[in-house]
C-alpha cells in the first residue's frame, strides 16, 4: 500500500493546481519530473510544458486541451516529447502528476508514460470514492480541497 | 516557489503555445456558436473525429493550408496578418458579420506592434479600421 499525499501547486484566477507525492519523500511527483528531465537536456520540451501549464491558468483547464486515457488526462498532446498527467477535477482544478518521455502513440508505449498513467488512473479511483464518502470536499468555489488530502493506493 | 517558477522562460516557446491556443480557441469557439460537435465537424470535413480534437488541444502545429482550408469551410476568419492591403482582405469578412460591435480601440491598437493580430479581435479591429478611414 501506498500513500499519496495532495499539496497546493499553485493557484491563480482560473486554476488550482494540486500535485501528488509519495508519503516517502520529500519531493512531489511534478518538480521531481521537471527537475529530472531538465538536467537531462529537454529544456525546450519543459518550457513547452511550462507554458502549456500557464495557458491552462490563463484559460482553464478546459476538456478539449487534454488527451484523454482512460480516468487520467494528459497534456501537451502535441509538440513536446515530454508528457505530463494530471487528473482534471474540472475547468478549475487539476492535479498534477509527473510523466515521462513519450515514446509512440500511447502512454503504454513508454515505461514512464505507462507507470504515470497507471499512477493517475488508481489515484483518480481513489479520490473519487474519498469525494463520495466527504472525506475530501470542494470548497465553495471549487479550486480548494479539504479534509483528508491524500489517497492510498496498492 | 515552484520548480516551474524557477525556470527562466522563453519568449518565443511562450508565444508559439499561446498562438496555438489561441487558434484552437477560435476554432472551438466557432464550433460552438454554429452548434457543430467535434464529430459532425469531422464528418463535413470527412476527417476523423480524433483529427479535430488534435486541432483544438491548443498544442497544434497547424500549417497555413490547414487553417485557410478550416476558413472557407467555417465561412470565418481563424487568422489574420496585419498587412498594407488590410482593406481588401477585410470586406468579405465584413459583410457576414454586419453586427459585429465596434471596436474596444485600445485592445486593438495594442497588437499593432505585433506582426499577428489575437484572432478573437479581427473582426473588431478590421471593421473599425474600415470605420476610421470612411
């Protein structure tokens, strides 16, 4: 079993970005995968993400700019030869996850890819049923979480 | 402070996306106010479905082909290059859209100094040009 922990990202008018990371360390998933791929020279596909992320803010995490597998989304679809996953709650919240380099057309088709597909899907199951049970709950506006911010998966 | 934060930003990767979202916001907004799905867009187009969801993740790289063939089909502007020859490309556009409101000037003037006008404001701008040469 594992436990996942929800934190603040950022927040701004039109988003509330929350990541995830692991009971174990120290790090979320999201600088972990940022600083990870940055020394490893696709500084070019982080800025791409960089901005992907910033427009999203700017405009809301609207369905269409996300590709779609399975309970997960995932972003930018074009462009970058990174991808990063994220569960989109709705326009205004999301949560953010780490990713990988993609390596064909599916999440499957990449080691890293997969596992962060996999990660967001078990993720999204759990906190769907912490939403049901009010474990965790929206605040009034939707862009803030409370109550037990972390998930456990096996 | 984020590790995203800490990244020193690139001017022109920052306006590529933003470029790309903004086209594939006027495309979606189009779609929307004609009342046309994704899937019935592809049908007219004879396109997958999943062709026209790539163009409106905002991550596109559309090329100029692609984006005049969407305008004759739409019947709208996507995209529009500010050039001395504003006038002519301007009165079919016009024409389709007599109600168009006049002009917020100063939104409009701002992108003069831009060789790409923000395709949500061509119509304001083009018919307010028009309004202040007559």
């Amino acid at each position: 079993m594992k436990r996942i922990h929800f934190q603040k990202y950022s927040k701004n008018r039109k988003l509330s970005i929350y990541t995830v990371r692991f009971a174990e360390n120290t790090e979320n998933e999201t600088d972990s995968f940022l600083k990870k791929y940055w020394q490893a020279g696709f500084k070019e596909d982080i800025l791409i993400i960089k901005n992907w992320i910033r427009n999203l803010e700017d405009r809301g995490a609207k369905e269409h700019y996300f590709r779609h597998e399975r309970r997960a989304n995932a972003g930018p679809a074009h462009f970058s030869k990174l991808r990063i996953y994220c569960i989109r709650c709705h326009d205004n919240l999301i949560i953010l996850d780490g990713g990988g380099e993609k390596r064909g057309q599916t999440a499957q088709d990449g080691q890293e890819t997969n596992a962060a597909m996999e990660l967001m899907n078990a993720v999204d199951e759990a906190f769907v049923e912490k939403i049901k049970d009010r474990d965790i709950i929206y605040s009034f506006d939707g862009m803030d979480l409370f109550g037990e911010l972390f998930v456990d998966i096996s | 402070m984020t590790r995203l934060d800490s990244i020193t930003d690139d001017k022109s990767i920052g306006r590529f996306v933003d470029k790309s979202f903004d086209i594939s916001d006027r495309i979606f907004e189009i779609l929307t106010r004609k009342g046309l799905s994704q899937r019935q867009f592809a049908d007219i187009l004879g396109k997958n479905e999943s062709e026209v969801s790539k163009w409106l993740s905002g991550t596109h790289n559309f090329t100029i082909k692609t984006i005049t063939h969407l305008e004759v089909i739409l019947e709208e502007v996507i995209m529009a290059v500010i050039s001395d020859n504003l006038d002519n490309i301007s009165f079919e556009y016009i024409d389709k859209n007599p109600t168009a409101e006049l002009v917020d000037c100063e939104n409009c003037l701002d992108n003069l100094n831009v060789p790409y006008l923000k395709t949500e404001r061509v119509n304001k701008f083009v018919e307010y040009s028009l309004s202040e040469s007559l």
